[in-house]
C-alpha cells in the first residue's frame, strides 16, 4: 500500500546514501531519492486524509518556537548554541521540546 511504498523509497533513499565500494556519494541520485521520498510522504498524507502542506507548516512552527525556547536557555547556562557540542544540542533539544509540550 502507500504505506510501504514510502518505506520502500526510504531504503531506496538510504542505498543511495551509503558510498559503494569508497565511491563518492552520487548527489544527483540523492537528490532524485530524496524527492521520491518526499513524493511517497505526501501521497501518504493525502490517502490519510492529511493536507500535508498544512502539516509542514505546522512542524516548521513547532521548529521555530522550539529552536528559540532552545536559544534562550542555551543563553541563560551561558552557552553559545552555534559553538556547542552536539551531546550539548540535543539535551537543548529535547528540554524544549518537553517545555513547549505542557
């Protein structure tokens, strides 16, 4: 169903990732992939009843105010987010992601 040809554009697009035999990572057939992906999840969208525009916009909102509610408790321990280990970045993270969930 439409659920697993997302899956299978998702291996298709994770084959294309990993070099073959030390070869250079082929950009144009990631980029190819990528929009498969990205075409699959939008059919899945629709066959749920989703509007998937609509959806994007909402997750790039709660990126948004989530990045910021980042920023400004990164700022307040007094660390630079742009100069911070990822370990750091990902406890930043998930903090605000559970303080903008309440």
């Amino acid at each position: 169903g439409v659920r697993a040809k997302l899956d299978e554009e998702l291996a298709e697009f994770d084959a294309e990732r990993a070099p073959h035999d030390g070869a250079a990572v082929d950009t144009q057939g990631l980029h190819e992939e990528l929009g498969d992906v990205l075409f699959s999840t939008v059919n899945l969208a629709r066959h749920l009843g989703l509007d998937p525009e609509a959806a994007l916009r909402d997750a790039n909102r709660r990126f948004e105010a989530r990045f910021r509610h980042m920023e400004a408790q990164a700022a307040g321990q007094g660390v630079d987010v742009h100069n911070t280990d990822l370990d750091t970045l990902d406890a930043l993270w998930e903090q605000a992601k559970r303080d903008l969930a309440r």
